[in-house]
C-alpha cells in the first residue's frame, strides 16, 4: 500500500497517477488525510496523558517521602483519570489506525512514469518481437483437438472428477507437463535463483501482504473451516517469507524461484478464449520472486524481462513483449512487462508470463525492510514473474510444432522430455 507520509506530500502527484490507471474513488485521498489527522490528534492525547502520568508518579513518590500525605493521594486520584482517559485514548488510536488501513486498502499502486496512458489491452504498447511465425499444414488444428487426438491432455475426464478448468494430463502430455517445469527449474537455479518448494495455501495476513486481499478476494478458492486462501500463484508465499524482517542489503537482489500448482477461480471468464488450455482454474507455473534495492529495481526488472525472453527463445516461440499501459495493469504493479506467444492454430496472441516491479507498495504492506549505508531502515522494494505458466506455453508447443510425423519437440526440451515427437 501507498504510504500516507508519500500521499500527504504528494496529493496532486498521487490522484493523477491513480487517474492514469482509471482509479474512480479519488475521494478516498481526503479521507485518508482525514483519518491520518484524526489518528496524529487521538496520538497527541494519548501521549500527553501518559506523559503527564509518568510525571505525577514521580510527583506522588516524593510527596510520600515528604509525608504530604493528602496531597499525594489528591494526586493519585487524577492518576486514575488519566489511567481511564489513556484506556480510551487508546482504543481510539487503534480504531482510527484500522479505519486508516481500510481506507489505504482501497488504493493500488501508483504506475511509473513510463507506463502509457490507456483503458485496457487494446492500449498496452509493443516494445519488442521475436522469432518467425510458424508456417503449419492445411490441416493444422488448435490445441485442444490435438490433445485429444494423441490423448496426452483429457478435458471430458477433468470434468468428470471435478469440473471445467480441471485437465487430466495424460501419458506424453504429463511428461511434457513435468519436463517443462524442470527445464524452468534448472534454468532459474543457473541464473541464481535459490529454489523454494512453498505451501499452496496461505492465511489472510499473506493475502493482504501481496495485495491479493482485498482486491482479488472473489478470485481465491477459500477454505471456510480453516479460513485459508489457495494460492493464486507461488508468488504470495515466496514473498511473504520476507512479511515482518529486515533484510541485510548486502544480500541484495535476493532472487528466489518456485514451482506450484496455482488455483483461480477466474469468475466471469466465458466464450472462445477460454478454450482448452486458454484459460484453466489449475495450472501449474514456475515463479520468480526478487527482493531488490530502490535504486537498482528497475534495472532488475529489465534483467528479469530479458530472462524470461530467454527461456522462450530456447522454446523456439515467436513473441512480443508489451509494456502495460495504466487501465491493464494490475492493483499492486507499478510498471509490468507482458510476454506473449503466438498461437499459429488460434492466430492469436498467448499471455504466457508478466514481470513487474511493485516498488514498495508490497513492502509497505508487509514491512519488509532493510537498513541503508547511513543504517536507516528503509522499504525494500518486490517484483515478480511467471518464469513460466505452462498452459499457454504448451498450447503454442503443440499447435506451433504439428507435422505429419506428430508435435515436434524444441530440442532445448528433449533431454527432459526423453522423446522428439509427440505420437
């Protein structure tokens, strides 16, 4: 979350950056400043009753010590009111502080200077293409009719045992499935990524961490006994590890990688795109988390994109990079790079990775920090990235790779896979 220190100062710099990302609510910075005012006076009170209990303390004892009897004990008694009014001065501190907090909830992050102005994906700028656009067959078929046709990939069976979203992976699509994550895997450990196997539930606290609650609450599988959230994607444990600790900034960038299966329940998505493997409640995906300096995040951001490129390249997958403009991009990003492939079947576009930097709007909420050369402590700043969702990645390998002989597999993946061709 923003920091009310950052909005107070800059009011008009803040409600034209949530402008750029069609925020509606700008009424919510006054009342922020607002119940920040309330929070400081409810503060003052309360210092000054305690200062001026600490005070008497001293006052009564030495009365006692006098043997001014009666007069210490007159003083005692405004001890006790001042004992009741700091209880209810207190209590207000604390209400005004939550009802600051829900307010702050309310507002995403601010986007960065270099983040086009626009409404939705239509706007988001092109910044980088790559590869050749695969010539296929006459007879070329999307994804979802090749899985069936070489039974590797069985939507009717996931349906079966749980509902639409929930594949059944299926022979030589479920060692395509393992041997894609372990190249993703190996690949970010060879680029100093320390590997995290993660829980794939977390509690409220690590929802409101990574910003996931309360904006995308109705998105989350919730489990009501346990008050649990599956998590939407391994970036909210990873980054919650850091939730509360000051991290030393000589370890800087500390970069950490995790495979999980992720859960969304993707509410409202209907229609063609979401075919197949378009679009899935369960999917598997290798995240990349980094815990950076101010300074240098966004030039790990940069580092991060290139990254990604990379392991698509070793795919041999034609893509784009696309830098979001302010109407698409998420609650908590302050600038994020989309990478997408070309579904040559579908002739569409694929989303198949985002890499962002949150800045400090993530480390706001989870006081994550560190101590600078000057030992203050200061926010630290998060990004993260898909580095890779496997269901888009693997539809492209099948509909971009059909021949007569069966799915080609890219050479960088056989050795993971055991097999060339998919038959």
């Amino acid at each position: 979350m923003l920091q009310v220190s950052y909005i107070r100062q800059n009011k008009e710099q803040v409600i034209s950056g949530l402008q750029k990302k069609n925020f509606k609510d700008l009424t919510v910075i006054d009342q922020i400043i607002e119940a920040d005012d309330l929070r400081k006076d409810w503060q003052r009170k309360l210092d000054d009753y305690l200062a001026e209990s600490n005070k008497l303390a001293k006052e009564i004892g030495q009365l006692f010590k006098e043997g001014k009897t009666q007069e210490a004990n007159d003083k005692k008694a405004r001890t006790a009111e001042l004992k009741e009014l700091s209880r209810e001065a207190n209590d207000q501190v604390n209400a005004t502080q939550e009802q600051l907090n829900l307010l702050l909830f309310k507002v995403p992050n601010l986007p960065h200077s270099s983040v086009p102005t626009g409404h939705s994906a239509e706007d988001n700028e092109v910044v980088k293409e790559w590869g050749q656009m695969p010539q296929l067959p006459a007879d070329a078929v999307p994804h979802w009719e090749l899985t069936e046709k070489y039974d590797i990939i069985d939507f009717k069976l996931g349906n079966k045992i749980t509902g639409a979203g929930f594949p059944v992976y299926k022979g030589q699509g479920a060692r395509l499935q393992r041997a894609l994550i372990n190249f993703f895997l190996d690949q970010a450990v060879a680029q100093g990524f320390n590997e995290i196997q993660p829980p794939l539930m977390v509690n409220e606290d690590s929802g409101f961490g990574t910003g996931q609650l309360p904006d995308k609450e109705g998105q989350m599988y919730y489990v009501n006994e346990d008050k649990l959230y599956l998590i939407p994607t391994a970036e909210v444990p990873i980054t919650n590890i850091f939730r509360d600790v000051i991290v030393n900034a000589k370890d800087f960038p500390i970069k950490n990688t995790a495979y999980s299966q992720c859960f969304r329940r993707e509410a409202g998505s209907y229609g063609k795109d979401v075919r197949g493997l378009n679009r899935l409640h369960q999917f598997d995906k290798v995240e990349i988390v980094v815990i950076e300096s101010p300074e240098k995040s966004y030039e790990q951001l940069e580092t991060m994109s290139l990254y990604v490129q990379s392991l698509l390249q070793k795919l041999e997958l034609p893509y784009r990079v696309l830098r979001l403009c302010g109407g698409d991009m998420s609650f908590t990003s302050a600038l994020t790079y989309d990478m997408e492939v070309y579904s040559a079947a579908q002739q569409r576009w694929l989303e198949v990775s985002s890499v962002s930097n949150f800045e400090s709007f993530q480390a706001n909420r989870l006081k994550l920090r560190y101590k600078d050369e000057n030992g203050k402590t200061q926010l630290a700043h998060t990004l993260n990235g898909s580095a890779l969702a496997l269901p888009r990645i693997v539809a492209s390998l099948l509909e971009n790779n059909q021949t007569d002989k069966g799915i080609r597999i890219p050479k960088a993946l056989v050795p993971y896979t055991g097999f060339e061709y998919i038959q």
